[in-house]
C-alpha cells in the first residue's frame, strides 16, 4: 500500500481467461467490471506494456497486467463513534445487527446518526473503496423502525458478489413480525406486484398483476404462534422490495401490529401498546444467510428477537 494518499496502490497479475479484458480482469484483480472499464476509461490499466483503451478488448489469458489503483475518495459523510452490535466481520465484509430507530444510509432528514456514519467509524482504514469511494457497501436495507440483520461489503469485489446474490434471489431472508389477527389460512404465500400507491405516493401499494408498474413481489408466510387478537408470524422473502413484508401482510388483512403507515391496530390493542410505548411495526430480520462473494462458504447468521417485541409477545400471550 502506498504510504501517501495522492499515491496509486500498484497492482499487478497475469490474467488466466481468455476473453474480454473487462471481465478477465475483473476476474483476475479485487475489483468490479464497472471499477475497471472506469479505470480503463482513466489510463490506469496496462496489458504487457500497452495501455488499454478498450474495455472490451479481446486477451488470450496469459498477459502480464498492472492497475495503478488510486486511493479511494473520503466519502462526504462524518464517521461517527456510534455503538453496533457486529455479529460477523472479515476483510470483506460485515454482518451487522441494526437496532430499531436508525436509518441505514443519510438521507433528507437523516443526515448523521445512521448506520452508514457508524461504519465509517468502526472500519476506518478498513475499507478498500467501493467504485473509487471509501465507502461501506450497501447492497440492501432494512425499515428505520426495522430491527435486525444486514450484510455490508467492505471491498468492491464483495459488494459485486452480494449485489448479484440479491439480484438472483438467493439470499436466505427470514423476519419475524407480530400481525393483526389470526391469518387464515395459518400459512401460505402473497404474491403480487409491489409499486408507489396511486392514493399516496409515498406508500407501497400490491398493484394488479396486470399493472406495467412495480416489481414482482413473493412473500411466504408461517404461524408460528396465535396470541391475543394477533399472531406471531414468520415471513420467508423470495424477493426483496420496499415495504414488501408490510405491504403483503397488510393485504390479506393482517397488517403488523404498530405499523404507522400499513396498519391498523384492533382496538383492544391499542392501549397496550401506548403503554408498551410500541410505536414501530413489529418486524425484525431474524434470519441471513449467503455465500461469501469471495471465498464461496456458505454464510448463516440469526438475530435475537428485540426486547420490546418480545414483551409485546408476552402481554398478549394466550
């Protein structure tokens, strides 16, 4: 590594497939194909002793190639010293237990106090930059008032490993949540198209299948327990799209319990959970399992039920 930041980490290798170069060095070196045509783009990769210019340049699979890798850009965002609870970490990535309450990455309104500020600070140092940004690699988020496990990249080669797990569906994703009533039958599978809702833009509505807009949405569902006026449920996700656990338990009639946007707590619930002082959805992602985007071990993590969620559990049990 160099020892000064306006100074470009060297790296060098020869190439073993045939093929484009993008996609040959791409897997040759730690980075992504986007991370090297941009690179290509900048002069900063050399085939034998030519400069490439073309990302899709045909090799043969035995050139010798260096990349003079510039230091990742600070990313605009303050590190800040907030607690995390970490429940896996290597070079490459991190497996996080995020508590209700914190925004995933600063937005309008959530400009500091977010998970993407606590990460700065615990893997300072620690983070080779993901497209040219040091920066901790977001491949999926979960609700503000969500509890539960995410998975972030570290490198860029990670990040592009898990992005395609996501995109192909074969992640592991299991949340718990306490919904409203009984669901009938007690397990089963929602499907249907999730987009922004024609009354308010700013809700998620199950749209008709038929609808050109939104995406395909699969949710399976599993009681795991009736309780008083509402159910302990399990939801396995084939998909992953905003609000989708919400949404989907919101439209076959059984929306989670303190859910400020889908839902609509049965009256006998109501003073319960004031006193509870249970103002969030009751949905934590309990269960995450994948295979690391680099050396292939299958990954399988679980998530404690929160306190506030389990107390709920507990006044309305039956």
């Amino acid at each position: 590594m160099a020892d000064s930041m306006s100074s470009p980490e060297i790296l060098t290798g020869v190439l073993t497939s045939p093929g484009r170069l993008d996609k040959a060095l791409a897997e040759a070196s730690s980075l992504s194909r986007e991370r090297i045509k941009a690179l290509i783009a900048e002069g900063a990769v050399t085939i034998g002793k030519t400069v490439a210019k073309s990302a899709s340049a045909k090799v043969q699979g035995e050139e010798n190639w260096r990349i003079a890798l510039p230091a990742p850009t600070p990313l605009d965002t303050p590190a800040q010293d907030i607690p995390l609870v970490i429940v896996y970490e290597d070079d490459d990535l991190l497996v996080v237990d995020k508590p209700a309450g914190m925004v995933v990455h600063p937005a309008a309104g959530n400009q500091d106090g977010t998970l993407v500020n606590a990460l700065l600070h615990h893997c300072r140092g620690k983070l080779s930059g993901i497209n040219g940004v040091e920066r901790p690699g977001i491949v999926h988020r979960i609700d503000k008032d969500t509890s539960g496990l995410l998975v972030v990249a570290k490198s860029d080669a990670a990040h592009e490993g898990l992005a395609a797990q996501f995109a192909d569906h074969s992640i592991t994703r299991r949340y718990l949540a306490i919904c409203a009533g009984h669901p009938k039958p007690p397990s089963g599978t929602v499907s249907g198209r999730i987009g922004r809702s024609d009354r308010d833009r700013k809700k998620m509505a199950v749209l008709p299948n038929t609808s050109s807009r939104g995406k395909h949405a699969v949710t399976h569902y599993e009681t795991l327990r009736l309780l008083t006026h509402c159910a302990l449920i399990e939801c396995r996700l084939e998909t992953g799209r905003t609000h989708q656990v919400r949404v989907h338990c919101a439209s076959i009639g059984h929306a989670l319990l303190g859910d400020p946007v889908y839902g609509r707590t049965p009256k006998p619930l109501r003073a319960l959970l004031d006193e509870l002082h249970f103002e969030r959805q009751a949905l934590h992602a309990a269960r995450l399992g994948f295979r690391h985007p680099i050396n292939g071990e299958t990954l399988d993590f679980r998530a404690e039920m929160p306190a506030d969620m389990r107390e709920l559990i507990d006044e309305t049990a039956r």
